[in-house]
C-alpha cells in the first residue's frame, strides 16, 4: 500500500494576504504525512514591477515575461516569496525546503513558442518533473515548496504557470504516493454561478467539463485549472480538489474526477 502524499497549490492571492498566508501554512502543517507545497506569487512580482520601472504586459490573463521581467519574477517567486513561506513553515514545526524547477533538475522546461504570433517571452512549458528527485528531498523528512520557476537545461530560467507546475509534480509522484492534489484558491471550489459564492459544483468529470465549457459555466483561468486537475487525475493522481484556502483538509470544495 503506497503512502499517502499531499500536494496543496497555493494561489498569489493568498501569498499575498500575510494573514490569509499564515492560516494556510498552519493547516498544510497540520495535513498527515508527506506533503509539496507549490506557490505562485504574481500579484507580489507585478508590485515589486511597479516599484522598479517595469511595466507588466498580460495577454489573456497570462503574464509577458521580457529580460527584465524574468529578473522580477526570479527575485520574487525564487526568492522573496519562496523563502517566506519556507521560514514560516519552519516555526510550524515543519522542515521546508524551497526549490524551483532548476534545483536538482526537478522540473525541465521548453520555451513556450509563438501561440497566434505572440511571443510570451521567457515563459516554460513543463516537459518533464522527476519524481524520483523529488521524493529523495520527502524521504529524508524535508517538505519541497516549490516555486513557479523551472528551467530549459540550457542555463534559462523559465517563467512557469503555478498550477501546472503543481499538476506536474503530483503526477510525477503518483506511482511512489497515492497523491491528493488540492488547488487552494479565495473561492469555495468552481462556482455555477459566480456572483454566488455557495454554488460550489460538488464534482467534475471529463464530460462534465465539457458541457459546462459549452454553455459557458465555466469560462477564463478556471478553464486551465480544470485542464490541469484533469490531466492530473487521467495520469494517475487519485483525487484532485479545488477549494478555499482555508479549506485544505480534504473535505470541501469542488473534487475533479
């Protein structure tokens, strides 16, 4: 029987809000057995942006990632907000370590190519996570928090959307764990309505994503955060929640099967 691992994906919102944040990490402290904690953190590095010159340029929702850029989010994701949650998790009682995708070769990226002639800069699409590597860190007692930074093995850092690198790695240690992913986020799960906060849909298979993306009950970045959770799920991860991020026991929100 394969031992059971936790991987909780915590959204910039919530890094953001230092008490929100603490809640949080006193929670994924208190989650039995072994456990990833993956952040993001683009709020903050659009801030700190701000505060230097730099201007911020989203298409979609997604984040333009010049030279320049990718110095702010290195700093901010790899280090400010990383080693923040690190320490905090320290004086919960749990040993942390941080890591982006570039430590010990965890998680390799490529360099997103041109999608409809925009060119998003140095932004990394997964291709692989090394599971082995990383449940070496679990084996020995650390807990990884992962940053949303991987690399091309070619000396890039590579700006990388944080759910999928959470997606990814949950996957990538789904034959060694039985993994529980939970996306934590400000809302109670994926909403039918979403002027109302308490129309949590309870679960979402393949072909109810597919109906609720016709008729546009689910629309803009819930979609790749459902595309995530499905892969996850169809790659071998046992259960995947999306749910308030004072909710990460296991027992609220919105379960994607």
């Amino acid at each position: 029987m394969k031992e059971k691992l936790t991987v909780v994906k915590v959204g910039g919102a919530v890094v953001e809000d230092e008490a929100q944040l603490k809640q949080l990490l006193k929670d994924f402290a208190a989650i039995d057995g072994a456990k990833v904690l993956v952040h993001g953190g683009g709020r903050r590095a659009t801030k700190i942006a701000e505060r230097l010159g730099i201007e911020t340029k989203m298409v979609d929702g997604r984040r333009i990632t010049d030279a320049e850029m990718l110095e702010v989010v290195t700093m901010v994701y790899g280090g400010l907000v990383n080693k923040h949650v690190v320490a905090m998790l320290q004086a919960q009682g749990v040993d942390a370590i941080g890591l982006c995708g570039a430590d010990g070769d965890i998680i390799r990226s490529v360099k997103r190519p041109l999608k409809n002639g925009i060119d998003y800069g140095f932004v990394g699409d997964v291709k692989k996570a090394d599971g082995n590597k990383i449940a070496r860190f679990i084996e020995v007692g650390l807990t990884p928090v992962v940053a949303p930074l991987t690399h091309d093995g070619q000396g890039n850092i590579l700006n990388t959307n944080a759910d999928t690198m959470a997606s990814e790695t949950a996957k990538a240690l789904a034959d060694k764990y039985d993994v529980t992913l939970i996306f934590s986020f400000e809302k109670k799960g994926v909403l039918s309505n979403p002027d109302d906060d308490d129309s949590v849909i309870p679960v979402i298979t393949r072909p109810d994503f597919e109906r609720y993306k016709a008729d546009g009950t689910i629309s803009g970045g819930m979609l790749p955060k459902i595309e995530n959770a499905l892969s996850a799920v169809e790659a071998g991860v046992c259960q995947v929640i999306i749910t308030l991020a004072s909710a990460i026991d296991g027992q609220h929100g919105t379960v994607i099967k």
